[in-house]
C-alpha cells in the first residue's frame, strides 16, 4: 500500500470510554489532530493523576503535525493539552472560550509564552499542510462547540465533536442546521460523530427546562442555596445568576475550577454577571442567609471538593446549616453513584433541604449529548458513505451503528475501532488493516509516562499489606553481621504488638544470612533475593498477607 493519496483516520483516545478524546486525520504526510483529553483515573491507578492518551505516533511523525484543533473546552477534550505540548509542541486552533480555558492551563505549567494559539469560530476556514477545513456551530453544554470538516482530495471527513440539537439555547448561539445540510449535500465520505447517549430513546431536552426549575426552587428556598454542578456548565451557572438576580440574591464561588471558569467565562463575556453580585466566600457569613446562593463543585462526589467538604462540615468557609437548600444539578455519572449518595446521606444529617436524583427526576439537569432521534438527524443531513462511532463505551458504539443502519448507512460502511485502529481509505474505499501503537500514558505529579505497571503493582502491594525493611551492617572484611538485621514495618503490623513475629523474622534473617556465608557468596543481590523469599513465605504462612520486603545491606 502507498503512502501518496492516502487518508488515513486514526483514534489515538476516546473509544469505548468516555475521556482523553484524540483523533488523527491524515492525508498523505500532513497530519492533524482533533482534541486532546485527559480522563480521570479509576482506583486500580494509585497515586495517579490523571490519564492523558499516548502520542508515540504523533512523536514519531512529529514533522508532519500540522495543528491540533479542539471542538470544545470540556476537560476530556483540552484536559492533555499541557502534558502533550511538553512533548510535541503544536499550532492550537480553537473558539474564544476553549482558548481562555486552555490558556490557563498552559499558562499554569509555564507553557503559555512558547505556545501558538489561533482563534477560530464557525465561519473561520483554514488550509493545515495541503488539507482545507471548515466548521459548523454546534450546541453543547459549554458555549463555543464546533464541528470541523476535513475536505481531502479523497473526500470529506466530518467530526462532530459533542452536539445535541437545542432549538431553543440559553445564549442563542444556534446550531448551524443549514451548513451541515450542505456539507451533507456536497458528499461526505466519513463521519465521525459521538455516541454518550446513543442509548437514549428520543431528543435530549433544551437546558432552558433546568432554568425554569431551578428559578422554582430557588423562589421556596428560605435559608441559603447551594448549587452544585459542572463547572463548565456555563449556560447553567448563567441561569443561576438569573435566578439569584430576580430574588435579589448574592452569588458566592467554592471550587478552584469553578472560581476559574467564571473568570474566564465573565471576563470574555460568556457570563453575565450583575455588578456587586459576586460574593467572596469568606464573606458569606457577614450576609443573612436568605441573601446568598453558594454555587460549588463537587457534583459527582468527588471526595476533595467543595460539595463534599461542605457536607462533612469541613468547609473553613462556609458551613450548611439546619434549612439550607442544597441542589444537586447534575445526574450521577456511572460509577460514582455511592460517593453521591454519601455527600446526600451527610447533607440530610445537617438537617438541610436536599433536592438530589436523575435530572429527569429533579429538574435541575439535562443531558449535553444528543439522544437517539438527534444522532439519526445527524446521520441524515451528512448522509455519509462510511461511519465511525466515536466517543462512547462499547454498548454505546454498538447501538449507534444500529441508528446510522435504520437511517441507509450501509452495514459494511460501519466502522467499531479500537484506541490505535487505523481506517484507510484509496480511492474513497475503506479498510481497516492496521495499528499504532496505542496505550494509556500516566501522569503522576511532574512525571509524563514514567509511571507505568511495575511501579503500579508495588504501590497496589503497598497498599494492600505494607512494607516490611530489614536493615543491617555486614563487614567489609569478612562479610559478617556488624548490626542488625533491624526490622521495621510500615502498614503490616503494629510492632508493639507483634514482638514474637519480629523476633521471628530476625531469627530467619540472621538464618539466612549464615547459610550463604558458609557458601562463601558475596553477591549483594543474591543476599536480598534469599532475605526476600525467605522472609515472605514464612510471613505469608504466619499470616496470609505478603508485605513488600525491603532488605538494606549496609557495608562497613
């Protein structure tokens, strides 16, 4: 297969998961890559801080990375922004708000002056190597989303990014309909469109409906309000204001990324924010309660938040007293449900009013992603000769095949990759034959990749049984002990407690230790092994746990 006239789709993050989204379109030797996510760690990741996707690819081909292009500023769309240009420094093309958010994250890591950044909106075309694009406006929960249409010689890939159709949206910023018609019009060879709410029957609801609710509940809300929802959510966190606004109420921030984002949002005039309104949070206690709306993170339990310390009364700031109305205005995501649940079961113990649940429960929270009618509208007006499902777990990919079959898109035409699968197209036919490499990259505090499964599984072992360190001095002369072994144990057992198992394990350690100066070894590192496995099968029959074992040989 040739290299010259050849498009080339890559998904380097973001399929069969939700987060760390980066796709690659490349014709011939001029590559550009779509978004660039970070997802957060499950806890199987000790100590991990976030995962971003792996760019060997992109390192290896770095000459032919013409830009990265963001669809939207939601973290898993910008949040590897940062990490990736320490390691392949590329042009950035994004709408106002994306830029303000991915400026501050460049700018925290020192990256900010070394970095190229373009604007871009819906009417804005450019030329990346020999590859023209175009954009489309679409609605999401966060202001300034595009679509980006890839025109290449062999035809034209579209990328949604995430869309839902809001015919009624909170900053009248309309989804270009009649552009993806004619984009549509004109052939579109490959689509690339998301998958959230594949699964969901029918058309998401407009965000204007959490409006409405949220004015109702804060019109019967008598002590202070606390709202707790996505800080990028900036239609919402606009209706907030309004509310507060009409009841006469002050607003007042808890949570560095919601404090950053209204700044951001305000400053480039994204959010309407009455003059005098914003409350600083040490200030809260000087205003009745009846006069404050507290909007805070934490929505999804995580356990460091606003949200959760609040609930814990270990807020140094602000506390929820007996009558406060808190409002959860977001829908638990899949997995975190329990952390939510305890927030909630602490919030009814302060004895506050607490409206929580599913969105189509409460009110307080609609979707961002479009549901099954609004992907098949999709799927009709770009009328695609090839589909890729992008942007979901597996079920969710699955399902959305099903949609663009029900709509003509022919089944062999469907594409379900992998993070790493590579669709080919010669002569604006499909194939999908190969890989790249792929993979999670870990980013632990200042560390890119440098975390991978050896050190995962130690501190998995830490974790589980501790560590157990046996210190001693051996002769430089004549090998023999001079001090020790000294046993010491961290997150195994109490020491104090466990006198009989420590003598024990000296006994076996000073054992050991004869045994392999009768033959005569002086190899360091056979003196550990042996301290190492003599030691643990002994623990582990006294005990049933298998502590890392730590052997420190000291010569004197």
């Amino acid at each position: 297969m040739g290299s010259k006239d050849k498009l080339s789709i890559i998904a380097l993050g973001g399929v069969h998961e939700i987060g760390k989204n980066m796709y690659v379109i490349q014709y011939d030797d001029d590559i550009i890559v779509v978004d660039c996510g970070s997802k957060f760690p499950d806890e199987s990741l000790l100590g991990i801080d976030v995962i971003i996707p792996d760019i060997s690819y992109l390192i290896e081909n770095q000459q032919k990375v013409k830009g990265l292009v963001v669809t939207h500023g939601h973290e898993d769309h910008i949040g590897g922004i940062p990490y990736i240009i320490k390691q392949l420094n590329m042009p950035i093309y994004a709408t106002r708000l994306t830029l303000g958010l991915i400026e501050s994250k460049l700018k925290e890591h020192g990256l900010l002056s070394t970095t190229h950044l373009h604007n871009i909106d819906s009417t804005s075309r450019l030329t990346l190597g020999n590859i023209p694009l175009s954009f489309f406006s679409t609605n999401h929960s966060i202001p300034d989303c595009l679509g980006i249409a890839f025109h290449t010689p062999q035809g034209t890939v579209v990328h949604t990014g995430d869309f839902k159709f809001d015919l009624t949206p909170v900053n009248e910023q309309y989804a270009d309909i009649h552009k993806m018609a004619a984009i549509g019009q004109n052939g579109v060879l490959a689509l690339l469109s998301e998958s959230t709410n594949a699964e969901r029957q029918g058309f998401t609801p407009s965000e204007r409906v959490v409006g409405d609710h949220i004015q109702e509940a804060f019109a019967k809300a008598t002590g202070k309000i606390f709202l707790s929802t996505f800080a990028s959510n900036v239609h919402r966190l606009q209706q907030v204001i309004d509310a507060a606004e009409k009841l006469n109420r002050k607003i007042a921030l808890l949570g560095r990324s919601m404090v950053n984002v209204v700044e951001i949002a305000s400053t480039l005039g994204y959010l309407r924010l009455p003059p005098g309104m914003l409350v600083d949070s040490q200030d809260v206690n000087r205003h009745a309660p009846h006069e404050m709306v507290i909007l805070c993170t934490g929505s999804q339990g995580e356990p460091m938040a606003a949200l959760a310390r609040l609930a814990s009364g270990t807020h140094r700031q602000v506390e929820v007293s007996p009558g406060d109305t808190v409002i959860l205005a977001a829908t638990p995501i899949p997995g975190n449900e329990r952390n939510v649940a305890r927030i909630v079961d602490n919030l009814f113990e302060r004895r506050a009013k607490v409206v929580y649940g599913s969105g189509s429960v409460t009110g307080m929270h609609v979707s961002g992603h479009a549901s099954q009618e609004e992907l098949k509208l999709m799927l009709t007006l770009m009328k695609p000769k090839y589909f890729i499902p992008i942007h979901g777990e597996y079920r969710m990919l699955h399902q959305h095949r099903l949609l663009a079959e029900a709509v003509g898109v022919e089944a062999d035409n469907i594409f379900i990759v992998n993070n790493g699968d590579v669709v080919d197209f010669i002569n604006t036919k499909a194939r999908q034959e190969r890989k790249v490499p792929n993979g999670n990259t870990l980013v632990d505090g200042l560390g890119i990749g440098d975390v991978g499964n050896i050190v995962l599984r130690d501190r998995k072992v830490l974790s589980e049984d501790g560590i157990l360190i046996v210190v001693l001095s051996l002769g430089r002369s004549d090998g023999k002990i001079v001090s020790g072994p000294d046993i010491i144990s961290r997150g195994f057992v109490y020491v104090k407690e466990s006198e009989g198992l420590m003598e024990d394990v000296h006994r076996i350690a000073v054992h050991t230790l004869s045994q392999l100066q009768e033959m005569k070894t002086n190899q360091w590192g056979i003196y550990k092994q042996a301290l190492k496995e003599a030691i643990g099968k002994f623990l582990y029959t006294q005990t049933k746990r298998r502590p890392m074992i730590l052997p420190i040989i000291i010569q004197v």
